[in-house]
C-alpha cells in the first residue's frame, strides 16, 4: 500500500509540487494527477518520469505505507 500523495519536480524549472498518485505499479508506473490532468509516468531505473504540455516532470513516487501484523 502507498501514499496517497508524492512530491512531482518540474525539471524545466526545478519547481517541486504535491500531486495525488493513483495506479502504482513499483518501478514499472505510475499515475499523478496535477490541475486535474493526469500525467502517466514511467519507472527510468532510478526514479518515474512523464510528460506534459511541453514539459518533463519526475518523482521518487509515494511512500509505501507500512501494515501493522497482529489483532486489533
């Protein structure tokens, strides 16, 4: 399970937002939806990379959230 959000970096710019993520396929992609537009990103070996109106932006993706085992 994953976050629900990631931080996305503008690389033209260097300018970093928060996006929402939805579909994480780890290290294969992912999607994140900027200014309601979706924005398909795909694993590079390092980090997940998309395109949009002319530019490129990137992320580490979301942080896998960790279950905790046992009764409740």
């Amino acid at each position: 399970m994953y976050e629900k959000t990631t931080i996305i970096t503008n690389t033209r710019n260097n300018q970093s937002v928060e996006a929402e993520v939805d579909n994480v396929r780890e290290q294969e992609s992912l999607n994140v939806f900027l200014a309601n537009t979706k924005i398909h990103m795909r694993w590079n070996g390092k980090i997940y990379v998309g395109n949009m109106a002319g530019m490129e932006f990137t992320t580490p993706g979301p942080k896998e959230i960790k279950k905790l085992r046992g009764r409740y």
